[in-house]
C-alpha cells in the first residue's frame, strides 16, 4: 500500500483469486466492484485515527463503473483511488484498476460515498481536516 498525499492518490496491490473468474474466463464485474470497495476503506484506514474510524462509517450512495479490458487469473493488478469533491456530506471517489505488467487500464469507477456517524447511523458532517486530508479538491 502506498499514498502520495501530495496528490492524495492511494494504491494497493490486487491479486486475482481463481474464485474471481467467470464462465467467459476473466474476473466477473461483481469482483472489481469488491476491489473498489476494498481500496476505499484501505485509504480510509491509511490516513485516519482509530478514534475517526470508530465514529464515522461510510455508505456507498452512487456507483459508475466503465470496464475497459477484462482481467484473467494470473495478472497483477494495481487499484487506485482518489478523493476528487468533499464536502461535508459526500466523498465523490475514483477508482482505476490497472493491470501492472503492461500499465493497461482495466476498470475505472466513480463512486459517491456518504458518512454515516457509527452510533447514530445517520449521516454526519465531515470536518475541514478531513476533508482536506483527503481531496484533491475541497469544497464547501
């Protein structure tokens, strides 16, 4: 894993399971949707206190996802994720999955994910820190 808090991109190696592969022999759609998710909270884990972890979880509001080019067991695969727009209500998430023999971009994905307060289960207003933290581009 690795973050390049300059530009606020996180990467984390994917590695193709033979329970990924569909009947057409490459990783089933479904699968690339998990990895977004799983870069997501790796991010999230990377760059936040335990005490923000234990009060704030996030809810997936809206997926977009464009598959490019299939994945098939054996490759070495790249997630990477970014935050673009923050607010105080919404993270707007972007995702690529990219095959790293040849740099071929497999997936990318775009996702609006909500926090929600770990008690309450309510939506819950992110502050300015993190936002910041976070976003290639803040807003109010």
């Amino acid at each position: 894993m690795s973050t390049d808090f300059a530009t606020k991109r996180f990467e984390i190696k994917v590695t193709v399971d033979p329970k990924d592969i569909d009947e057409l022999g490459h990783v089933n759609n479904v699968v690339y949707l998990r990895w977004v998710q799983e870069a997501a909270v790796a991010h999230w884990l990377s760059g936040t206190s335990v005490e923000e972890q234990s009060g704030i979880v996030w809810v997936v509001l809206r997926h977009e996802i464009d598959y490019k080019h299939p994945a098939r067991l054996g490759d070495p695969l790249l997630a990477r994720t970014w935050v673009g727009s923050a607010t105080e209500l919404a993270f707007e998430r972007f995702t690529e999955i990219l095959r790293t023999a040849d740099g071929m971009l497999l997936s990318q994905a775009k996702t609006l994910w909500c926090p929600i307060n770990a008690k309450t289960g309510k939506p819950l207003r992110v502050s300015a820190d993190i936002r910041a933290r976070f976003s290639v581009t803040v807003a109010k």
